[in-house]
C-alpha cells in the first residue's frame, strides 16, 4: 500500500444511485449517512487505533485520487466485505468486479486450509430488499437471514428504515447488529492477502447477465493412486482423478474443488467429472451442451488411451472446451521429466495452436495457484464465447409472420415480390408523441436529512 497509509476493517460495496435532475440533491448522500453510522458502530467494538479507518467507501476518495489503484489496494487488505444490496447493485458491472476481487481472497484461503471452515468474509446488507429469484448464483450461495436484524429490515431494507422516521428506532438497532456482525466474521476469518496492484480494469464481474443460470462442466484428466508412474510420487493424488492436487502443500485441496469455487464466483452452476469417464459423450457430440473447462495433469499422458484422448479433443474441433495444464516448478518430481512430458502434451494439443480452436496453456504450464486463478477467468470466457457460437438454437414455436420492410410511408410488411423505389432524403415516420409513463414523483415519506 501506498506509504504507511492505513487499511480499512470492512469495505461497504454499493451501486451509485443516478440523479434524476442536476438539480437534485446526491441520492448516495443516504449511503454516506448508512456508511458512518456503521463505522461509529464498528470503532466502538473495536480496538482500532488513531487513524485507521472502520471501513472504506469511494465516496471518500479525494478528487485526483487514482480510484482504480485505491479500489484494488481497500478490496486486497480489507478484513470484510459487505455488499449493499438492491435491485441496481447486481446490474452493476463495477459492483460485480468488487465481489470477485474480494471473494478470490475466500477462494484462495480454503485452498490453503485444512480444517474445512466456510467463513466466507462476506457480510451482505439490505439497501433495498431484492426479491430471492433475482439474486446471482455468488449472493444466493450465502444464505444470510436478514430477519435476525430484524422484520422491519428484512422488509424494508436500509434505505426505508433511514427514510421513515417512525422506524429510526428499527434503523439504529440493525446498523448495531450489521456492525457486530462485522467484528464477529473478522475475528473469526483470517483470510490471506490479495494483489493490491491488480489490473482492476481486468477484473472480471462476479455478476451474469440477467436470467437463467449459466452452466459450466469441469473435467480433470490425472492420475491417481492406483496408476501413478513408476517415478512419480503420490503426495499429489488421490483415489480418484478428481483428487488431483498439484500444488500441494500449498494448496490443502484438489484443484477441481479450487477451480469450482472460482467459476461459481463468476456466476455459473458448475458440474465435474472426469474427463476419461466421459470421453464420448465430450467428444462425440457434434454440437455442446454447456462450455467446458478441462484440467490436464501432464503425468496422466504416460498412458497411450489417454494421449489419444487429448489427441481427439485437440483435431475434432471442440473449441467450447478449454483446457488448463497446470506445472508446478516446485514439485521436485517436475524437473526430471519437464521436457519430455511437455513435448507429449505440446504435440496432443498443436492443433490448438490457432486462436479460434480454443484456449489452452502455453509455455511451460500453470506454475502457481495464485497464475492458475488468474488464468481461469480467461479459460472461462472463452469457453463461454466458443459455446455461443457453436451450441443449439431453439427459435420460438409457431408460424413466422411476414417479413418487415422499409416503405415509402414507414415501415411495415410490404409485399417480398414488389418492387419498391428507392428512397431519397429523409424518411418519416408514422406515429404520435411518446406514450410513456409519467415519471414518479419524489418519496413523500422524506422527512429525515443525512
């Protein structure tokens, strides 16, 4: 961090309301209210010392202030995360790329633990309550009561306890009980360190688009227990393939169960298996059903099926499928035979050496988790643009009408053999004013100032 400047204990994460006139005071003045009730709060729990801050938020940022670097440097030393949420903040693309920075964090903490605790270091809040249905896979994952703040909160959320007086009462006792929460998740989550000079521009949104959830299938081909090679260690295997772990002991985890975390925190419902089992259904498939994200452990190649098998995915064209090939530097069994097992996977995969055939590794592999996670994002998306382009459509049943054509007097369905002059000049159209609906008025109930 920049100097001996101090990090925050929690970083409030909102959607920035729109003013609806130039004239009208900041709505976001309501969230500036809500963000320092909550960090008197939080210093009156604490034993934070003289000037270091309860918690983070851009409004108070000074103008000329790099807000990127700030933003990157608050989401990697913050204790808690809390998302303020409302029906904005999960449109929001800025409010997603908050999320996955700091729930990377997460991810790469239960990589690194062993005794299986789920602490997540996210606290979520209520601005305005946001109907179940409408939240993305990463928020629905939490399943946080907000009724033990209380039924007013979960029926209202913050924002309609601060602006009715009758419920000030209901306001300062949920602010009480979030900033409590907040001091009990960071005493009791101890989550490592992210990247303060990450390329915030790059980092992905935890938040897809709006609709049914998207679906992506993890395979792992690898070794286990049972077929290891004659020079290869087991430290980094288990009974099934799944159970690969190649960066161990870094990683206390498969890298399977690693990997899942990352790409439900990008908004998918994900399925795994193992990529030998299911072989045919994959390969024999001439159109997807869902992209695919394959995890290669080089040692699995010794086995000829499974060179062959590689071999198929790379020729038959299964560009919606992505394949990562992790090489830990520091497993002392990967210098003796790094070359040879690399040429082996280079040549099953060269047909993907066109940017169109899909992703995959390069160079020497994967060397460390913390490059396998930021890999991953990229392997995702494009397996998610490949699949788009090659997956089953389903146009709507029922006879198609007639086509809509550009008239001399507007536009409308002509008929396709008449021959219509072209056009010259401008082209009006048909039609009356804007029939929309009238704007709504200001909230009648707004009687408290920040």
């Amino acid at each position: 961090m920049r100097g001996a400047e101090p990090r925050p204990y929690f970083f409030l994460s909102y959607a920035h309301t729109p003013r609806n006139d130039p004239k009208d005071k900041d709505p976001n003045l309501w969230v500036e209210r809500f963000y320092r009730d909550l960090c008197a709060h939080v210093l009156q729990l604490t034993s934070l010392p003289a000037g270091v801050p309860a918690g983070f938020l851009d409004q108070q940022m000074q103008p000329g202030e790099g807000w990127q670097e700030r933003l990157s440097e608050s989401l990697a030393y913050c204790r808690v995360f809390v998302p303020l949420y409302s029906p904005r903040y999960f449109l929001s693309e800025q409010c997603g790329r908050e999320w996955y920075a700091f729930s990377s964090r997460v991810v790469h903490n239960q990589a690194a633990r062993s005794n299986g605790s789920q602490m997540s270091g996210i606290v979520p809040a209520l601005w305005v309550p946001v109907p179940p249905r409408q939240l993305p896979q990463p928020a629905e994952r939490l399943q946080f009561n907000h009724a033990t703040f209380g039924d007013d909160y979960a029926d209202e959320g913050f924002y309609g306890l601060i602006k009715l007086r009758y419920l000030r009462d209901q306001y300062e006792r949920a602010v009480y009980l979030l900033a409590k929460r907040i001091v009990k998740v960071a005493e009791q989550t101890r989550m490592p360190e992210g990247d303060p000079h990450q390329d915030y521009a790059s980092v992905p949104s935890a938040f897809g688009p709006p609709g049914r959830a998207r679906q992506m299938e993890i395979s792992v081909l690898a070794c286990s227990h049972s077929d290891l090679p004659a020079d290869r260690a087991p430290d980094c295997y288990g009974p099934a393939q799944r159970d690969w772990n190649p960066y161990h002991p870094k990683s206390s985890r498969p890298l399977a169960d690693h990997a899942v975390d990352l790409v439900r925190n990008l908004d998918y419902q994900v399925r795994v298996g193992d990529f030998e089992t299911e072989a045919e259904r994959l390969l024999g498939s001439d159109r997807p059903t869902a992209p695919g994200l394959l995890l290669l452990d080089r040692w699995a190649l010794d086995v000829p099926h499974r060179r062959e098998l590689v071999r198929r995915l790379g020729e038959v064209g299964r560009p919606w499928i992505s394949v990562m090939v992790p090489w830990n530097r520091d497993d002392p069994d990967s210098g003796r035979r790094e070359s040879e097992l690399r040429a082996v996977t280079e040549g099953a995969l060269e047909p993907r050496s066109e940017q169109e055939s899909g992703h995959r590794s390069h160079g020497g592999g994967v060397p460390t988790l913390e490059a396998f996670s930021q890999e991953l994002p990229d392997a995702v998306k494009a397996a998610e643009r490949h699949y788009a382009a090659h997956a089953e459509t389903f146009p709507p049943r029922g006879e198609g009408g007639g086509i809509p054509r550009l008239l001399l007097d507007g536009v409308g369905y002509g008929s396709t053999s008449e021959s219509v002059p072209p056009v010259h000049g401008k082209v009006h159209y048909k039609g009356g004013a804007d029939d929309g609906e009238p704007s709504e008025g200001e909230d009648p109930s707004n009687d408290r100032e920040p």
